[in-house]
C-alpha cells in the first residue's frame, strides 16, 4: 500500500490500518495498544473476542496525505471478517 500510495504522488498518513471498534480512545482498548490497532506489530487474530469476551469488530483505515499541496484524506469501512 505504502509503495502504491508513493507512486501516485501521496504520503501515508497514519501508522496502522485500522482499529477495533470500540471504546475511544483506541489507545487504551484491552490496556493493550498493538492489539488494538492493524499493524505489523499485532501478531494476534483480528478473529477473536476481547478480554471481556465480546467479537472484535475492525475498521479498515487509509489515510493518504499530500503535504505538497497541505491536504489529505481518509477512507474508513467496516471489515466482515465472516
């Protein structure tokens, strides 16, 4: 995606590329920030129940910068996982 983004001119704006839906902030979630987050750094199934048991539900988040031209954007959608 980072390759990609490059390409066509953008920046990625953000450091994961999603979070769980949830309690705000996604930060605090579980006490467990990685886990959190769709990152490299999260080696657990984003198919799982969190600590209270409850089905995590994930949001796919791209966040795509141009800091030439001082604009951006974000593109959100619910992941089915199913």
């Amino acid at each position: 995606m980072e390759r990609l983004a490059r390409e066509a001119g953008w920046e990625i704006g953000i450091w994961h590329a999603g979070h769980l839906v949830g309690e705000f902030p996604h930060e605090v979630n579980d006490g467990a920030k990685a886990e959190s987050y769709i990152t490299p750094e999260n080696d657990t199934p984003l198919r799982r129940t969190d600590k209270a048991g409850r089905t995590c539900h994930w949001i796919l988040e791209i966040h795509l910068v141009d800091r030439a031209r001082g604009f951006g954007g974000f593109y959100e959608q619910l992941l089915d996982l199913a």
